[in-house]
C-alpha cells in the first residue's frame, strides 16, 4: 500500500475519535469517563486548577400527564497535567461529565 494510501486510511480510523471528543482521562486515582459524578472526579482527579459555572439549562418532563421543569447547573472544570501537555477541560450538566476536551498546551 502506497505512503498516501496509509495516511487516508489512518485519518478514517482517527476522525471518529477527533470529531466525538475524548470519552475518559487518567487521574492519579484512576481513569474517568463521561457519565460519571463530580464526587468520582474528585476523588480520582483531585481538586481542578479552575473552575467555572457556566449557567443552567432547563428540562421540561412530561410523564404520565404530569409535566415538570428541571434547571440543573453547567460547570466547566480545568485540570492542568504538567509541562508540555494538553490541558483537560471537563464539562459537567447536573453534576455529571458530559465530555472532556484539550485545552492549551503547557509549555
């Protein structure tokens, strides 16, 4: 297989992946993915170097002809990794990771 041939089929194997964020990260406790709490995060990452409240968001339920409205809060944590790496900004909704992405570079 040509050079050009490995690079098209390596970027169709690794687009998903770039496209989807990344799904979990290593802490010093453990490995953490999304779905799990802020208190898992915090007991296998540590306490984040920043963190922001973003907002809210509001659900409307309707089950059963009952309706009702739920507001949970959006938070953005940072952890920063050490000398030349990629900073780790985790989005939380409701106090649950909804997804981790990279951040600067630390030089």
């Amino acid at each position: 297989m040509s050079k050009k041939g490995i690079i098209i089929l390596m970027l169709f194997f690794l687009f998903p992946l770039l496209a989807y964020g990344m799904r979990g990260m290593r802490c010093p406790e453990g490995i953490i993915s999304c779905g799990d709490s802020q208190s898992t995060v915090l007991e296998k990452c540590g306490s984040p170097e920043s963190s922001i409240q973003l907002g809210t968001k509001t659900y409307r339920l309707v089950k059963r002809g009952y309706e009702r409205e739920i507001t949970v809060v959006l938070e953005e944590w940072s952890y920063n990794l050490g000398h030349g790496k990629f900073t780790r900004i985790l989005y939380f909704e409701g106090g649950v990771l909804k997804s981790i992405e990279l951040g600067k570079r630390i030089e």
